[in-house]
C-alpha cells in the first residue's frame, strides 16, 4: 500500500474536513503575513518620521558658554566643517547621521530674525546605508517661519532680501509656538557666505544609534562612550543629547517591537490549538477506516504518515495561499491601520520562506498526537464495535 497515492483520494473523499483544516491554516498565514508586512512598512515610515523630527545629539564648540546657549538657542562660538567630513570618513558606531549648521540671529527691516544654514545629511560610512536625512534647500531659497513671514509680509513665491541679497521665498511653515516660527532656514553654504564664516558651523547635529537608556546613570554613560569614541577625532568639541527627542524615538520603536511580538504568538497558538482538536475529531470519526487500514496490512509507521504528510500539505497549500492573501490585505488594510504608512506597502517576498515552512511544521506539530492515538487503536476492537 502506497501512502502517497491514498493520501489524494482521502483528500477528494473528505473535501469538507480537508477545507475545515485549511481554513485556519490559511486565515492564521494571511493575518500573519499581513501584521508582519504593515509592521514592517509602519515602522519604516515611522523611523523616517522620527528622522524628520530631528536630531538627538548636539555637538558643539567646547568654549561655547552653555548659559547663552540654552537661553538663546544658538552660540557665537564656531567649530570647523571639516569636522563633518573627518567623522564621516571615520569608523565611529556611536552616531549615523551629521548634519552642519549655522544658527545666527539677523535684522531684517527692524525685525530679528534666526538664520538657519542647514545642509543634507553626511552619513557615517561605516553605518548602514539609509535615505538621506534632512532636506535639501536650494541655492537662492529661503523658507520662512510663520511669524516672521507675518512680520516682513512675506507671502509664498515672493522675494526677501538679505544683505543685498534677494531670495526666493519657497515655503512658509505653519506656527509651531516656538523659536522655529521666526527662522529664515536656507542652504549652510548661503548662511557662511551672509555672516562671512566660510567653512564654519556653530552646531552639529547628530543622529546617535539607538541605545535604550532608562536612567540618568545610563544617558551618563552613553554620552561617555560617544566622547569617548569622538573626542580623539574633534577635540575642540562638547557633546550635548537631547534626551527627549532620544526618548521618542525608543518608545515608538519598542512599542511597534512589542506589538509584534504579542499578536503573533497568539495567532499561533489559536491556530495550532484549532487544528489539533480538528484532527482529533478526525481520528474519531475515522477509527472504523483505520481499524480496516490495518487489518489490511498497513503498520503504525504507514498510519501516522498518513496524518503527518497530509498536515503538512494542507500547511503548504494553506501557508502559500495565505501568503498572497496576506499581502493583498495588508495592501487593502494597512494604510487604514497604520496611518504613516501612507502608499509605501507592497508585496514583502522576505516573507515567502516563513509561509512555506511555518504553517507546515505547525500543522505537523498538531496533528502529531491525533497521529499517535491513531496508530495506537486496536483494529480487532475497532472492527468489533458496531
């Protein structure tokens, strides 16, 4: 007796239960597959969101007087560019991204201003290579906060002028209630040229890795490795971690960590118990076949083949058809669950390996003990019963 050729025809006989067992199978892989992807997909647009909302480490000149620093926001005191190509060419793990700038306050028409010269970010080379962080201002443009839009009438396509300089005036941000609604943001390279500080910056800012600190003790000794590690390289420099943009950025990527790890083991389990007490139900209602099987001939080894291999095709038919199902839905869901992930969702073929050798190991792994009782029946008894 050949199991493989009867394992078809069983199928074709007992449609019904081979769809009750897929069922679970199918849905379990789907929503897996599906919660997988958009937690992906959120989480990438989440870590770019928390790189838009800025920086968390400060480097600074070390002469700077901190006082003036925290009150105005900006220091007079100015540290080389050439730093930032030094530690970019560096093989420091402490920090990814650098950003130069130039904070500087200006009169314009009686009104004072806060020039930002910014500039795209340079990656550390030796870090993994991401989108780059920052945003790109243009030669001869300016964006403006709201305020001091408000103040010099400035109104968007219009023209400011700086220091006989005209420009553009491209964008104008909405109030945010801080220090930010009276900066004119333009190119770092404009911002040297305007206060003659050529191949200058007075702050830059830094993207450390993430490291999770729970405690003052534990920032202590972060900000120690960092100037432990960047010191020899720039050591006209303090270091300073804006811990609560740090903190943000820990809470969201943990919470996005832990969420996945709680709703998965739970579909597991649920499907795992499912399709155990399906195949126990099976067995029962079989005994009388099986009881025949082995009055034929067929052994204990040739029986439980027939529960395991039948498992474990229902989990690759069910786990490759719910991989698909599960993309299509989080296409179709995710952007609705996960606002952030806006349009960026698409077929995840990283996960094609884990719905073809997942859901067939677990419906092997369930169907073991209906197996067992199976072969370990007493076909004289069975057959006797009416």
């Amino acid at each position: 007796m050949r199991i493989v050729q009867l394992i078809p025809k069983e199928i074709a006989f007992r449609m019904l239960n081979f769809t009750l067992v897929l069922f679970p199978v199918l849905i379990a892989t789907a929503f897996c597959v599906m919660m997988l992807t958009v937690s992906n997909s959120a989480n990438n647009a989440i870590v770019r969101q928390m790189r838009d909302l800025g920086t968390n480490l400060i480097i600074v000149p070390k002469n700077m007087d901190q006082l003036e620093y925290f009150k105005n926001g900006f220091t007079s005191e100015t540290l080389p560019e050439s730093y930032i190509e030094k530690l970019q060419k560096s093989k420091v793990s402490t920090i990814q991204h650098l950003i130069g700038t130039i904070y500087k306050p200006i009169d314009i028409k009686g009104k004072t201003a806060i020039i930002n010269g910014t500039m795209v970010a340079a990656q550390i080379n030796s870090a993994a290579k991401k989108a780059p962080m920052g945003t790109l201002i243009p030669d001869g443009v300016v964006f403006c906060g709201f305020a001091i839009a408000n103040q010099l009438n400035l109104e968007k396509n219009g023209s400011l002028i700086i220091k006989d300089k005209s420009f553009k005036v491209d964008k104008i941000f909405r109030s945010k209630g801080n220090s930010e609604d009276i900066m004119i943001y333009m190119n770092l390279k404009e911002a040297q040229n305007i206060f003659e500080m050529p191949h200058q910056v007075n702050v830059i800012r830094a993207l450390q890795c993430q490291v999770d600190c729970q405690d003052v003790a534990q920032i202590e000794a972060k900000l120690k490795e960092i100037k432990k590690e960047l010191q020899p390289l720039i050591p006209e420099a303090e270091f300073i971690e804006k811990s609560d943009i740090a903190d943000i950025r820990e809470i969201t990527r943990n919470t996005m960590q832990n969420f996945t790890q709680i709703i998965l083991p739970i579909i597991f389990v649920v499907s795992l118990i499912w399709i155990a007490l399906i195949f126990i139900n099976n067995v029962k209602e079989r005994k009388h076949e099986i009881g025949i099987l082995r009055a034929l001939g067929a052994d204990s080894n040739q029986i439980s083949q027939l529960f395991l291999i039948k498992a474990a095709l229902i989990g690759l038919v069910g786990g490759f058809i719910g991989y698909f199902m599960g993309n299509l839905m989080a296409i179709y869901w995710g952007t609705k669950i996960f606002k952030l992930t806006a349009t960026k969702i698409d077929f995840n073929y990283s996960y094609l390996w884990f719905a073809i050798i997942i859901p067939p190991a677990i419906c092997v792994l369930s169907s073991y003990l209906p197996a067992f009782i199976a072969v370990q029946q007493d076909p004289a008894e069975v057959l006797r019963e009416d």
